[in-house]
C-alpha cells in the first residue's frame, strides 16, 4: 500500500547524500580557514571533486550512511540540553563559555565522535577485514547461534561489548578517567 510517508524511493539517492555532506563540510573548513588563499571558486572546486572521490569507494559511503544518523541524534540531544539549560536562567554566553572552557565538555563530544566513528568502521568493513575470512569466502549462518563463536562478525562484536563483565570493566575504566581528568586540572579561581 502506498502512503505519504513511504521514503523508499530515496534509497535511489542514498549515495548522493554523503556528497553533498563531503562537499558542504570541506567547503565550510577551507572557507572558515582560507587555506587555499579565500577564492571561493577554488575552495568550492577542492570541496567538489573530494565529494566525488568519496563517490569512489563504497565503504566511505557505508561510514558516512551510518555515522550521519547517529550525529544527528547527539546534535539534537545537545540541542536539549542547551534549551534545558536556557529555560533554567543561563544565557548564551553562559552556555557557549561553559562550552568553550570546560575541558571534561571537550573530551566527552571528542570521544562521542570517535565512539561513532569507530561503530561505523566496525559495521562498515568489519567482516571484510577479519582474520578467518580467506579470499572471496563468504561467512553464512544457517540458524542463529547465541554466545561469541557464531560465523557473524557484528553479533560477536555485540555479545562481547555488552557481556555483563566487559560493560562493568568499562564503566569502572570510565569512571577512572573522568576521575583521574578532574583531579588533576587546575583548579578554577
């Protein structure tokens, strides 16, 4: 049944959009930093032509297809969290200061980014790079097995990253940085 939500047509044009976003990105870097002397036909010129080179490969398109989502919701979390914010009295220049100078705000969106992008690396080539896959051999499960030993690369990943001891080892791993990062920074006169 066709309704007016139906978005599968835009499957067609799933390849576009990490260019456009390639482009846009590069654009807005070489413009904000004039490395290439401010001409704005040569830095849209560069923007473009890596957009297409991203074209290329299809694995920068699967990191991209699958990071853009995930960025979108932490952009709209932090969004929140601003708006949040403003409701109970700061000001904006009270949220981009705290933004701006806070070192634990800066490394949490720093390791938000990296936790993502490692994901979409993970989930993008992360059967083809495995050590038991031989050339052109491809691994297929015939029912679903539980536990680590099964043929899929991303159902291991998972039953490893979320076994009750991996995520305590990691919570407590966590709360040692965040600890040891507070302590030692100077303190605020």
């Amino acid at each position: 049944m066709v309704t007016f939500l139906d978005i599968g047509l835009l499957n067609y044009f799933s390849i576009i959009f990490p260019a456009l976003l390639i482009f846009a990105i590069v654009f807005a870097i070489l413009t904000m930093t004039k490395i290439l002397g401010g001409n704005k036909i040569i830095d849209a010129l560069v923007a473009v032509s890596l957009g297409f080179l991203a074209l290329l490969s299809e694995d920068v398109v699967g990191v991209i297809n699958y990071m853009a989502p995930w960025f979108v919701l932490v952009f709209v979390f932090v969004i929140l969290l601003v708006l949040i914010y403003r409701t109970l009295g700061a000001t904006e220049k009270d949220v981009g200061d705290f933004i701006r100078t806070d070192r634990p705000v800066k490394w949490a969106i720093f390791s938000i980014g990296i936790i993502i992008f490692l994901a979409a690396l993970g989930n993008v080539v992360g059967e083809k790079i495995g050590p038991y896959l031989g050339e052109g051999s491809n691994v297929t499960t015939e029912e679903i097995q539980a536990g680590v030993a099964t043929g899929s690369w991303s159902q291991n990943v998972g039953a490893t990253l979320f076994h009750p001891k991996i995520l305590g080892m990691l919570l407590i791993i966590l709360i040692a940085v965040f600890t040891i990062a507070l302590l030692g920074m100077e303190p605020v006169k």
